[in-house]
C-alpha cells in the first residue's frame, strides 16, 4: 500500500504539472498523508523483522530501512513544502517527491531481496525438496544413541535430522524454518527433553511431530518418517 501510495502521489503530481488543474493540488497533499501514515506501519513491522536477522542479511536489511527512512524524510519535507510554504513551492515539492520515490523504490527492491533472496520472515524449508518415496540413507539404525542427534542428506540435498529418542526413532527437517540454524547443534529443552532448541536464536521445535513449541520460529518443520531397512540402514520420506 505505501509503494502504490507514494507512486500514485508522482503520478498526480506529474499530471498536476501537465494540466495545471488546482483541484488536484488537494487530490495529492490526501494522498501523500495516508501513504506517510502507511509508511509508519511498515517500518514498524520492517524494524521487528530485521530484529530477528544477521549477518550479510542484518546489513542488508540495515540499508533498506536507511533508504526507507531517507525516502520517507523527502516526502515529509515535501508534505511541508506543499502545505506551508505557499503555492510557489509546489514544484519544488514535486522534485523531491519524485526523487524521494527514486530512492523508495531501491529500498522495496532490497526489501524484496529480503524476503526473495535471504527468506527473511519466510520459511527455510518453502524451497527444501524432501524425499517423497522412501530413500535409503547412509545411517545404521543401531549406530544411533539415545538423544545424540546426526545430520543425514538425501540425494537432493535434504537434510534430515534424526535422533534415537527413548527407543523410537524420530526424523525431521535438519533447518530451523525461521533463519537457517542447524538445528543438530541445539541443546535438549522441555519437561521431558523431547524438543531441541535451536543454537542461533532458541526456536524450539518437538522431534516427535516437528512443530514449534517456542519462537522466534512460527513455521513446524518438515515432519519425516525413518524406518529400519533389511539392509539394518535407515530409510525416510516427508509424511
């Protein structure tokens, strides 16, 4: 909404400066207030987003909020211009908008790159391609010990966590759906030690179902069954 507001607002500003029509002078300054209000939301909901990011992402995250923040200074400043410096000002208003849109536009493709290329606030298993038919692993089932978790990958390059828990063995997707974390690095958490927290920022994830049991993480893991094959190695496939 804010990026449609804010291109909508060129758009009659442009038109404004073909037809000199005075009626779309308020036409404009209206919707330049509620893109600016819109724009609140979303740096709001972009700064608890790039709160829960790191490294090459953290920083570029860092530079689409900074362009968002200097965009949004232009519109302002373009908003005082259009209100309270007079009529003779407008065209300068326009300048800056537009150039301020320049820059917003930068910032959302960054923004995009977030969400697009790092998977920032999207599930890290959306694109994981998990074994749909049974597929033998490298694992002997009796080599597995009680709560000592391995890291198994299929020919597709799935990894899979699986762990002997109390007897049974349980399987599920190795990456932490809400960054990216191993999460057979984590430690044992809960009540009865069946769920593994993970080692980069503490989502908790159930091994028998897969399901989250504690954020920052909001998407389960990929739930994989394993089984014992005659040749005493293990065999799994997404459920």
């Amino acid at each position: 909404m804010t990026v449609g507001g804010y291109i909508t607002l060129v758009a009659l500003d442009v038109y404004y400066l073909v037809t000199n029509d005075p009626a779309l002078m308020r036409a404009t300054d209206v919707v330049l207030v509620i893109a600016l209000l819109s724009s609140v939301v979303s740096i709001l909901s972009g700064l608890t987003d790039w709160n829960e990011t790191f490294g090459e992402e953290r920083r570029t995250g860092m530079l689409h909020g900074l362009l968002m923040v200097v965009a949004n200074f232009g519109f302002v400043t373009s908003l005082w211009l259009r209100v309270g410096a007079g009529p003779d000002q407008r065209p300068t208003a326009i300048a800056i908008s537009i150039v301020a849109l320049v820059i917003l536009l930068v910032a959302s493709y960054l923004g995009g790159e977030m969400v697009f290329g790092y998977g920032t606030e999207v599930n890290r298993q959306a694109w994981a391609e998990p074994p749909t038919k049974w597929e033998l692993l490298d694992v002997p089932a009796k080599g597995l010990e009680d709560r000592k978790p391995i890291v198994a990958t299929t020919k597709d390059g799935f990894a899979v966590f699986i762990v002997r828990l109390d007897g049974k063995i349980y399987a599920m997707g190795n990456t932490c759906t809400h960054a990216g974390g191993p999460l057979n690095e984590g430690k044992w958490v809960g009540g009865d030690r069946c769920e593994i927290e993970c080692p980069w920022h503490a989502s908790r994830f159930c091994v028998k179902d897969g399901d989250v049991h504690g954020g920052p993480a909001t998407f389960p893991q990929v739930r994989i069954q394993a089984r014992e094959h005659d040749s005493g190695f293990l065999e799994v496939r997404a459920i």
